[in-house]
C-alpha cells in the first residue's frame, strides 16, 4: 500500500509540455509517483495520452493530457486558459518540449526553415509557456516560501555550443540566458526559475540509437567520464530535486545532469 507521508509532491500541480516521450514522460511519472496531479501536454495528443494511462496505471495519480504546440501562441493561450479553469493553481512548469538534433549541420550551410522551427519550438516555445503561466502563478498564494517553479529543459548543447549541433545549441544557449533573466523578474514574486542541462540520454526518435550517440561523442572530441550514456530517469531524478522543496533558494542556475561530459 502506497504511503502518501513519503511522496514529495503532494498536492502540487505539475504542468509538463513535450510529456509524450522520453525525458518528459519519465518526469511525469516520477512527478506522479511523488503524489503530484501532473498536466501531461504535448503537440502530439496520443502519445500524451499514453502517458496519463501509464500514470494511472502505475501509481493511480491524477493526470490530464491535453494537445499544445508550444510554437504557436494561440495554442499555449488556449491550453493555459483550459488548465486555468480546471486547477486553481500551477506549482510547477517543466519547458521540456524540445527538438533539433535532426538539424544537425553546419550553421553555414542549413536553411531558413531549419532554422526558424527550431528556434520557434526551443526558445519561442519556452518563452512562451513561460510567459502564460508566470501571469497565473503571479496571482496565486504563496505555499511554504513561494509561488512556483519554473525549470527548462535546456542541454550540455548550450553550456558548451559545438558543431555539428549548431542551431539547436544556440537555441539552449538562449534557454540558459532565458533562465537567468526571467529568474530576475520573477524573483520578486517568488518564483524561482532554474534549467536542466542533460547529456546523451537514450530517449524518443532522435536519440534512441547508442551507435548516434557514440559517434556524436566521437565526434564532439569528448567521452562520458561516467562511462555510460544517460537515461530519461537520471534526468527526472534530478528534475524531482528541481520540483522539491529542497530547491527552494535556487533560482537562475542550470544545473548539468551529464555524466561528467561538460568537466571533461
Ligand atoms: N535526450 C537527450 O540526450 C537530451 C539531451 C539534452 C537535452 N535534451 C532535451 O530534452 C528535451 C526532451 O527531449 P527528449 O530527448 O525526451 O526527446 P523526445 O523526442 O523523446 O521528446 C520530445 C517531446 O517533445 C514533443 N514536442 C516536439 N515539438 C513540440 C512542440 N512544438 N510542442 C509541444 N511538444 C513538442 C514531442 O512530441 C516529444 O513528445 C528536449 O528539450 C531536448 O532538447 C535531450
């Protein structure tokens, strides 16, 4: 039988976007394992889904899906708007919906296109979310010391920006920068706004293929002095650090779930 003294998280609503797959679902499930009621979004509505039945599958915790593109500013409007309505409050807003290792290239080389959708999802996406739910945690009670949590799903791709991951490094560099300004505003209205940088985690269509992995690494000059290639839990381990009460006087820092790559 299930002990609700144990779980972190009670209570706490989590909204997380790109929830459907990897690093964003194995959060979720963690969230939900933790005791919290987590808003699974996600462009892709079936996938989002499935997470809500694995979380109530799993740990009978309250989840809802819903579809958002985080791109496309009617879409984050209208979803914000929606869980608005439904929950009194958002604790917790992980930005994780991300893409671009598909745009790998030379940044001399790729098109408009490549560039503006990743862009338009990594850090438009980010800001906006971010932007609709700040307005609605802005205006709810603090519990504890604060208001909410914002973490961004940022990458090691923005601490150290390297070819051939030139777009999608300078969108996560972006996140990074974006961290640290929006953690100044929000200060103010105790809102702590951190992000995650992982590594290599074997996740989702892009990174679901060791052999990738390890040709990056080779590529990049660099090994994981951890000697193995991440996984989704090793980042929602620390994203659960980042949800928790232990965080709560950290704000503006993005903190490296990586295995070391980023010292080496
Ligand atoms: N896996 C890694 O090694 C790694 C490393 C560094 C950073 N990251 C970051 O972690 C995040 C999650 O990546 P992942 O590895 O779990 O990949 P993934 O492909 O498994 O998951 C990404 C999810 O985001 C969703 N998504 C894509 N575009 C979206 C949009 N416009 N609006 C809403 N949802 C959208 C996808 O449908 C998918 O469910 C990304 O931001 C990624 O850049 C991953």
């Amino acid at each position: 039988m299930s002990n609700n003294n144990n779980k972190r998280l009670i209570n706490k609503v989590a909204l997380i976007t790109g929830a459907g797959s990897g690093i964003g679902r194995a959060t979720s499930l963690r969230f939900a394992k933790e005791g919290a009621n987590v808003i699974v979004t996600d462009v892709n509505i079936e996938t989002a889904q499935e997470t809500v039945k694995l979380i109530k599958k799993d740990f009978q915790g309250e989840a809802i899906a819903f579809g958002c593109d985080i791109s496309n500013k009617d879409d984050v409007k209208s979803m914000v708007k929606q869980v608005s309505d439904q929950f009194n409050r958002i604790d917790i807003l992980f930005n994780n919906a991300g893409i671009g290792t598909y745009s790998l290239g030379e940044l001399t080389n790729i098109n408009l296109k490549i560039w503006d959708e990743v862009m338009g999802v990594n850090l438009r996406g980010t800001w906006l979310v971010s932007k609709f739910v700040a307005k609605k945690m802005k205006k709810q009670d603090i519990i504890g010391e604060l208001r909410g949590k914002i973490i961004n799903n940022a990458s090691m791709a923005g601490v150290i920006p390297s070819t051939p991951l030139g777009v999608y490094s300078i969108s996560k560099a972006g996140v990074i920068a974006m961290t640290k300004i929006y953690a100044q505003e929000l200060a103010p209205f105790k809102i702590t706004v951190n992000s995650i940088c992982p590594g290599f985690h074997v996740t989702g269509v892009y990174f679901n293929d060791e052999k990738f992995i390890e040709k990056a690494l080779e590529y990049w000059g660099r090994s994981i002095p951890l000697e193995r290639i991440g996984t989704a839990e090793d980042v929602a381990n620390v994203m659960f650090f980042l949800a928790s009460e232990d965080s709560n006087y950290l704000t503006g820092q993005s903190i490296s779930c990586d295995g070391g790559c980023t010292v080496a």
